[in-house]
C-alpha cells in the first residue's frame, strides 16, 4: 500500500476497501436505482442492513446477549450527557478517573446533570513520564451509581490496559478510541460507548453497549433521543438515525470481520504501535511523555527536541502523503493516530521519513 497514509485523530483514515465499496454503491443500493441515504430506514431493505451491522459488531466485540447494542446520535460528547442522564438520579453521586482531556470533559458534562461527580484520581508525573495515579490510590465511593473512565485518552495518547478490578460499581468506558481495536471482555463493563469517527465510521454517531440491568433509570428529564430504554425499544430508530454513517459502519464491520476480528486487529496494532515506540525512544530527536506502561496503541504523540522544526517536520511529512501529524491543538508537537484502518506499511514509511528528518536535522 502506498501512501497518502492519514494519521488524523478523528474524523481518521477509513478503509480503502470501504470507501470503494461506498462509491461503488453510492448511485444505486443494491440496485435500487437511489442511493442508501435516500431510502427510509423503515424500508425492509435497510432494516435487514441495518440489523446486519449490529449482528456484525455483536459477533466482532463478542457481546453477551443481556447487552443492548445502540446505534446513537451525537458522537462521543453526546454520551457525556447520556450516561448520567441514564443511569443517575439527580441527587446521586458518581465516580469519574480523570486520565486526560477526554475524561475531562465528561466531568464536566455530568456535573450538569447529578449531585456529585467524585473524581477518584487522574494524572501523576513519574520519572519514567506521565501515568494514570494507581488504583490502590482512587477514593472510590460506596455509593456512586457508577465508575466512568476512558481507557484510552485521545490526546493524551494514554491508556489504562487492564480493568479496574476494585471497582464496584457499575464500569463505564468511553472507548472512542480505542472500540474494536483489540479484544475486550464486554461483560465487564455496565457500559461501553465509542463516537464513531475514528475505529467504526462517520463523526456524529456513537455507539453504546448498555448492560439490560442499567436500562429504565433515565432521569425523567433525559432527552428522549438520548434515552438507551426507548432508543432500545425501538432498535435505535425513536427518531430518524443517520442511515449514511449506520450504512458506512457496517461495511466497517464487514471489513474488520474479513481481516480476521479483533483478535488479528490487536496483532497488528500492536505491531505498529511497537515500531513507533521503538523509534522514539531509540532516538535523542524525538520524545514521547508518556510512561511505557501507560502508552496508548492508537494515538502517539511525540515531541521534537527542537520544537522550531516541527512546522518543516509537518510540511515534509505532508509532501510525502504521511497527513494529519499535527499534535492536538491544546498539547502542540506531533500525534500519529494508529486506528485500526492505518495498516503496518504507514507506519513502516511514517518512521522512515522520521529517521530521514532526524538525520538531516539532528
Ligand atoms: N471521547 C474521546 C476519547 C474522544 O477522543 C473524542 C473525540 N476525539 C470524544 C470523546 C468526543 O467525540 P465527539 O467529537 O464525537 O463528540
């Protein structure tokens, strides 16, 4: 495969059998003479796409039947509000691990909408680099309806890799960058949602797992969008969903099933994110903060020691198709995200024109 490789964070790099697969069928699904996002989602055609893409995901993620699988609007931030909006009362109390930016801004959200957010802990520094404070340090409540956490921090590029064990509570995980990028045992969790744009399909969907026992709590002002009883009830269609990205998502999952599932994903993945890893820290040129266990398999972030080439660094990068390198805007320097589409060979020609730019500039 050759380049452009895209390593944005999200929207991110989609399959390129997919993207083929969608134009390909774009004028005419199936036939029909009229494109997907044309046709009703009560059609009986779009209804069986529709229940495919879950099955799909179901089998992809080994789902458990007492799971309800949704298919949401609103992307990730949208669960930032659903969650406690679902499974809170307004005077309860519930637990958050602050482990970056994303886990951050769901805080926030949820202090809108419940009495207390408990934050249980979040960042340290160590001398080996940033790190989530462990979890024999967390001041976890009794009480909480429920633990959130992000499992993997976007823009941080950090990652809790094993479950909290000691939580009683009911877990929740924002796994939007992370779903479906290796294996994951879902009986673990209350629930898991992902925005979709950057492992699934287009932005402004999201998908939520929903453990059957946390369904009926919603607080009786939760938008009814936004409520995982009805939108279970109704198969996710309450309102009319996005066809387009429930169509897209799909071919994802078709995709991934062909690849060999999670399990083959997680290879790979692992795989690159070694490569890039092992660049880095065998050079003075290049740094990244972040504690080896603690590191993020789907977004690198690194630092150049000279930060003045980092906009040349940038604009070589570019001029030979390896796009998106830019760090998030509130933490600067470089970020390759690594998502599930960005095969070995983009990150084999990523860390070629890295060693390339540290010789000509170390
Ligand atoms: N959670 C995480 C971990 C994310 O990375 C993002 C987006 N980058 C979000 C939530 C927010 O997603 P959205 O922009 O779809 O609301």
């Amino acid at each position: 495969m050759t380049a452009p490789f895209n390593f944005s964070a999200g929207p991110a790099m989609l399959p390129g059998a997919v993207l083929a697969r969608a134009q390909e069928e774009l004028r005419s699904w199936r036939g029909s003479g009229i494109s997907v996002m044309e046709i009703s989602h009560r059609d009986p055609a779009f209804m069986q796409m529709a229940a495919k893409a879950e099955q799909d995901l179901r089998e992809l993620m080994a789902v458990p039947d007492n799971y309800q699988v949704l298919f949401m609007h609103g992307g990730g931030r949208g669960q930032f509000s659903a969650v406690p909006q679902n499974i809170a009362g307004q005077n309860d109390t519930v637990d958050y691990l602050n482990g970056g930016i994303w886990s951050d801004f769901a805080i926030r959200e949820a202090q809108k909408y419940v009495a207390r957010v408990n934050v249980v802990g979040g960042l340290i520094d160590t001398p080996q680099g940033r790190a989530i404070a462990p979890v024999t340090d967390w001041q976890l409540r009794d009480d909480a309806a429920y633990f959130h956490y992000c499992p993997n921090e976007t823009v941080d590029g950090i990652a809790l890799h094993t479950i909290p064990e000691q939580v009683q509570a009911p877990l929740v995980a924002d796994m939007s960058s992370s779903i479906l990028s290796e294996p994951l045992d879902v009986k673990r969790f209350g629930i898991i949602y992902a925005g979709a744009q950057k492992n699934i399909g287009p932005s402004g969907f999201a998908i939520a797992i929903v453990r059957d026992d946390l369904l009926g709590r919603a607080q009786t002002t939760a938008s009814t969008v936004m409520d995982y009883t009805v939108q279970a009830k109704e198969r996710s269609m309450y309102n009319t969903p996005n066809t387009w990205a429930w169509y897209l998502s799909g071919l994802v999952f078709e995709w991934l099933k062909e690849q060999g599932g999670v399990a083959a994903m997680g290879e790979v993945n692992q795989r690159k994110a070694d490569l890039l890893y092992q660049t880095i820290d065998s050079s003075e040129f290049y740094r990244n903060p972040v504690h080896p266990d603690y590191r993020s398999k789907m977004n690198v972030p690194f630092l150049l020691a000279d930060d003045s080439l980092d906009a040349d660094f940038l604009r070589q990068a570019e001029q030979q198709g390896l796009l998106g390198l830019k760090g998030h805007r509130y933490v600067g320097g470089m970020r390759a995200s690594i998502y599930n589409a960005m095969p070995l060979a983009g990150v084999e020609q990523l860390v070629e024109f890295m060693r390339d730019f540290e010789q000509k500039h170390a």
